[in-house]
C-alpha cells in the first residue's frame, strides 16, 4: 500500500488523459507522506488512478510514472528493480530503432516525462550514463536506478544535480560517480565524427546531443561556405560544417574553455581543414553588433532565454536581437538556423518574434524547414510540455 493522494471533484480529467504532472490546486486530501514518497492517486470517489512521486513543496505536488490504475491493472506493482528496468528496456528499445551503433554511440536514453520516467534525464555516452537527477523522488530512487542501468550493461554513471533542482527539490549538493570514474574527457562518435565531453565540466550532460540531427543537417548546407557558429558551445556545428568542406568557420562562445574543448574537437575531425577554422571567445551579442564580417550561414543556438513564465517577455525581447543582428550579418540568399530551448516559449511564439526580427530587418525571409528534437528525445503526446527544442532554417534573401 501506497500514501494516498485525492483530487478534488473534476479535476481527474487531466490524469484521465494521462498527463504525468498534478498542480497542488487540484488536491482535495494530501498524502501522508515525504517529499520524494511514492504515492496512489485516486479521484474523489475512491478510484485509483495513477502513481507518482510526491513533492509537497513544489507547485507540481505529483508526477506521475505509472497509470496502472486507469489499467484496471490486477495488482498494483511493487515499482522495484524489475519495474524499473522494464520501462528502461522499452525506452532503449526505442533507440535501437532509430540510432546506428556503427555510427552513434552518443545519445538521450531517458528523456524524463517523453519516457514516462519524470525526474530522471539519462545521457549515454558509449559505456558511460550521466544522469540528471531533478526531483526528491527519483534521488531516493537512486539505488534501484542504478542497479538497472548495470543489468543493461553500463560501466560508469555519473550523476549531476541541476541547481534549480537542488534549490526546490532539497537534493544533494554534490554530483557524484557511483563506482569507477573513467579517463576524462570521454571520447564519443555521432554520425562517425568524434567529440571530446567532460562530463564533469560540460554544460547539462557535457554535450548537446539534442542537436544531433540538426548539426548533420547543416553539414549538407555548408560545403564551400562561410559559417558563423555563435554560442558554440564544444563547436559541435563548426565539426559538421568543416567535415562537409565549409571554406571558413567561426565559433563563438563567451567561455574560453569551451572554445579550448572546440578547437580540441575540429583537430579530432579535420586534420588539415582544421586550419579553416577559428575559435572566437566572445559574448555572441557583441560579436554579432561589432564584426564586419558577413557570413552565407549563421547558426544561433543560445542557451534557454526564458527560464519561467516571468521571463518570457525579456527573453523574447533576446531573441529578436539576436535575430535581428543575424539577419544583419548573413549575405544575400544566405541561411540562418535559428533555436530556442526555451521551453516556455512555443514554436507559435518564437516563430512570431523571428518574424518581428525580420519585418524590422526590412529583408525577405523564408522559412525552408522547422526544426525540433531528435528521436532519442520523445515527445510524450499526453505531455506537450516535453517538446523544448524548436528552430528554423531560413533563407533570407
């Protein structure tokens, strides 16, 4: 048995249609339980609908992993160690359908709600797993997590706390290997490029896998052009560009440590195309205002601008100059890939401030393509929350 959890009349619609968070308004009895508990959440008439991990000080009080109930199950799981690595089998399962070993030894096997897994982000890097750990429950879950990670035959696991989760959520201050820390950095291969990442330093999980796709993408777009790599992070793009026989790339990043781990990866990859590339320490903003050059590709792919709903409309205020300052930047017929994981921003919303950004650049734009996450990173459709990442490619004349 379970602490339980009673909604208020009318308001099980939302867990009827199986959407994994509970809102703190929509409770009529609270659990007797810890943050971080597994909980039973039923209606107000008694019947059991779902379980969740239970988070009394956050807005969102439940989210929910399994809706056995709505099932009709036969009996209610004990959620232990076998649960746990059936539903991580199904998610690797998913993977396996879409990403070539031969090729791609990098990518999302836990994206959270988008697996029906709240809580827990889990990266794969060859034999390596980092973890993101972000509510109570899945930390105290941390045991049999890792435990099934093992039995899928994973060496070393890295677990890195977001600090926006440690403040709401009370986790560990400390990120931690559990058991044997390998050599660092680590080196990885997608789509049969190679990439140092660090997890220990990087940014989210060391490396943006979610840009995967999108990086190949512009490898098609980029032979014998000048490309600009702005907020370019360990200069992921820069590698495809230069691997396609872009004639001149540069990467900005505002961290000269990322910049360092860039150039690391562009002599990984390009041996005498190397020298057609260059690292640029910089805020992306003053670079864009302040540089003469023109560029036939630019690719702006900030971190998120809009953290809250609060700060929405200043970020929308950043992404417009950002795009505004691209469209400046890039030649005629030139293209833009432009980004936002914001997730408080919608494709509607972001597809409006770029196109204020360029009504006032006065210049015709084109959307050729939508952009958006790739297939290790799922999209729960009774969770739209878990679409983050949307972008375009434009043509601007």
């Amino acid at each position: 048995m379970f602490p339980l959890l009673t909604l208020l009349p009318k308001k099980d619609r939302a867990v009827r249609f199986r959407h994994p968070w509970i809102f703190s308004g929509a409770v009529k009895k609270l659990p007797e339980a810890e943050n971080g508990d597994i909980v039973e959440v039923k209606d107000a008439e008694g019947n059991s609908l779902a379980h969740g991990f239970f988070s009394p000080q956050s807005q969102i009080i439940c989210r929910l992993f399994d809706f056995g109930g709505l099932d009709k199950a036969s009996a209610v799981p004990d959620f232990g160690l076998a649960y746990w690595i059936a539903k991580f089998g199904r998610a690797k399962a998913l993977r396996e359908r879409f990403i070539n070993p031969a090729t791609t030894n990098c990518y999302r096997l836990l994206h959270a709600e988008g697996d029906f897994a709240p809580g827990i982000i889990a990266d794969v890097y060859d034999q390596t797993v980092v973890l993101q750990i972000l509510i109570r429950g899945t930390e105290r879950l941390l045991p049999v997590i890792e435990a099934a990670l093992r039995t899928m035959g994973y060496d070393h696991i890295f677990v890195k706390h977001k600090s926006s989760s440690q403040h709401l959520e009370g986790l560990a201050p400390d990120s931690q290997w559990l058991g044997e820390r390998p050599s660092l950095p680590l080196t990885v291969r997608e789509h049969g490029l190679q990439f140092f990442v660090n997890p220990e330093k990087g940014q989210k999980t060391g490396f943006f896998i979610d840009q995967r796709e999108n990086r190949k993408l512009l490898g098609k777009l980029s032979a014998g052009l000048k490309v600009l790599n702005t907020f370019s992070y360990t200069a992921g793009f820069s590698v495809y560009a230069l691997a396609a026989g872009a004639a001149e790339v540069h990467s900005v990043d505002i961290s000269k440590d990322a910049i360092a781990m860039g150039n690391e990866n562009v002599a990984l990859n390009s041996g005498p195309a190397a020298g057609a590339h260059v690292g640029i320490v910089a805020d992306c903003f003053d670079y864009l205002r302040q540089t003469t050059a023109q560029y036939d590709v630019i690719v702006l792919d900030p971190p998120a601008f809009a953290k809250n709903a609060k700060s929405v409309p200043n970020a929308a205020r950043g992404y417009k100059d950002l795009n505004l300052l691209a469209f400046r930047k890039v030649t005629p017929s030139g293209l833009v890939m432009t980004y936002s994981c914001s997730q408080n921003i919608d494709k509607k919303l972001f597809q409006q401030i770029v196109f204020s950004a360029a009504a006032d650049a006065g210049r015709n734009v084109r959307i050729v393509r939508h952009l958006d996450q790739p297939s290790d990173h799922p999209i729960n459709i009774f969770h739209p929350e878990s679409e983050y990442l949307k972008g375009m490619l434009l043509w601007v004349e």
